[in-house]
C-alpha cells in the first residue's frame, strides 16, 4: 500500500502539488489581533502579511495533539504506512508532541507503520522534502526507501535567506535591539542560514540586490553539483523579488527547475514581509 506523506502549513507547499501528490497538511496555530486561526485553513498569508504592517504582533503555536492523533489514528486503522515530516523541532514544539500522538496510536494499533521524521527545516525547505517523499511514494517505493530519501535531505539541505525589516527578528529574539535600530539606519540586510535546525546569522550586506547575488553566490560555493535538483525560493508577499532571484539562479546555473511559494503565516509570523527565502541540496541524491 502506497505510504501517506503528512506534513503541516510551515513547509508552505502550494495547494496544488499537495492534491496531486495526495499530501496531507496539518494546520498550525496562528494568533493575531487576540484571534486564534488555523493556518491555511481560515486565515491565508497575505490577510495575515497586512496585520503585521499595520502593527500586529502575531503568535503561532504547534498543530493542536489531537488533530496529529485522528490522523494518524485513521492511518492506522486503515493499514496505511505514514510518514509525518514536521517543521524542525528547534523552532516548533509540533515533533515532540507528534511523537507523543504516535506512541498512543501504536498501543492501539501496535503493527501500524508509522513515522514521525523531524525535518530540521523551515518553509519550502521542508517542503522540498515533504514533495520527493511524496513522488516516491506515489512511485511504489517502500516506506524504508522514503526514509532513506529523507534522512539524506535532512543531511544535506542548505537554507539561505533575509528578511526585509530587522525588527521582526528582533521580536522573535534573533538579533539585538541595538543590531535591529542600526542595521536599520544603516539599510542593513542580514543574510541567515539554518544549521542543526536552528536559525543563525551568517552575513550583513547593504542593499537587496547585493544580498540576492550573495545568495546564489554562496548556493554556488556550497553545491557540489546544481544540474539535477529542483531549487525552492519562498517569499513573505514580495513576488518581484522571488522572481528577480529566480532569474538570478537561472543566469547563473542554467538551472530552470525552480519552485516558488509564498511563505505562510506559521514562518511569516516570524520573518515579517519582504522575507526571501533560498533552499538547495548541497549533494544531489544518487539515483538508486
């Protein structure tokens, strides 16, 4: 039986790969103007984007346990393998908890085949491995192979981005308020990257079009190969700039197999509007 790829809204996949591929999302909790939304369900990024420059100072908090648990419960009942790739466990609580979720649904249904894969990753980074488990799933490859797949991305997915104004990393604890006042001033742009799961600061450039060069830039310098990968571009509600970027990547790779997605409200709540965000494998999967 074919395996179910789950995941939920922070890996900002677009609606239509999530139908053809038969991935199923989970929302997270957004909460805005003391109102509590399901991500994607009744509140869409752009409405949420418009709060925040008018001020708004959104929450998010991880998939609600029992949602997690009828999920993989029906899963379960139904002999289904399932693999839930979850937003990284060092920015999100949701992995833990879906372990806990997962380990109740085996004392009922202990010959279930059920996994619970933490993604290290944030937005589309995620989302690129959510979408090749789910292709080869709907390939026939086993639950063992997905795995595998996974644990290879995992491994070698690079995450570079910035973000448009300092203060919403300020909010969130990233950077100092000295850092955000001056960086603002200054027309500072940070360029961040993510390592273990967690997000880190790796340059400050000024200006937005010296801080996209030096993303494809550093994409080059740490790709071993950039032939035969889809790249991911995901943007905060600046489509100029998403595409600016991808012109850039094409330019200079020659690679055209370039995803682009709005970042949703469970990761913009975050990053703030203007974020731009830029994922890759630094080592291509071998074909087996």
């Amino acid at each position: 039986m074919m395996t179910t790829i789950i995941t939920d809204t922070g890996s900002d996949l677009p609606k239509q790969l999530l139908d053809e591929y038969e991935i199923i999302m989970l929302p997270l909790i957004v909460q805005v103007n003391d109102e509590e939304y399901l991500d994607r369900s009744n509140i869409e990024p752009k409405q949420l984007y418009t709060y925040m420059k008018e001020g708004a100072v959104p929450k998010t908090a991880q998939v609600p346990p029992s949602i997690i648990k009828e999920t993989l419960t029906s899963c379960a009942r139904n002999g289904q393998p399932a693999i839930y790739i979850t937003l990284s466990s060092g920015i999100s609580g949701t992995y833990q908890t879906a372990v806990l979720m997962k380990n109740e649904v085996l004392e009922e249904y202990p010959n279930a085949q059920i996994e619970v894969f933490d993604s290290q990753s944030a937005s589309l980074g995620y989302g690129l491995m959510v979408y090749e488990a789910a292709k080869e799933a709907k390939e026939g490859k086993s639950f063992e192979e997905i795995l595998i797949t996974l644990q290879h991305y995992q491994k070698h997915l690079e995450h570079i981005f910035t973000v448009d104004d300092l203060e919403y990393l300020l909010r969130g604890g990233r950077v100092s308020k000295t850092a955000a006042v001056m960086g603002t001033l200054l027309k500072i742009k940070p360029v961040l990257h993510m390592e273990d799961g967690k997000l880190f600061p790796l340059e400050k450039l000024r200006g937005k079009k010296k801080v996209l060069g030096r993303m494809v830039e550093i994409m080059k310098e740490r790709a071993s190969s950039l032939d035969d990968i889809t790249i991911g571009i995901s943007h905060a509600d600046d489509t100029e700039t998403a595409k600016a970027l991808k012109e850039l990547i094409i330019e200079e790779t020659g690679n055209k197999n370039i995803l682009v997605t709005m970042i949703g409200c469970a990761i913009g709540a975050h990053a703030g509007p203007g974020t731009i965000a830029l994922f890759f494998l630094n080592t291509p999967k071998k074909v087996s």
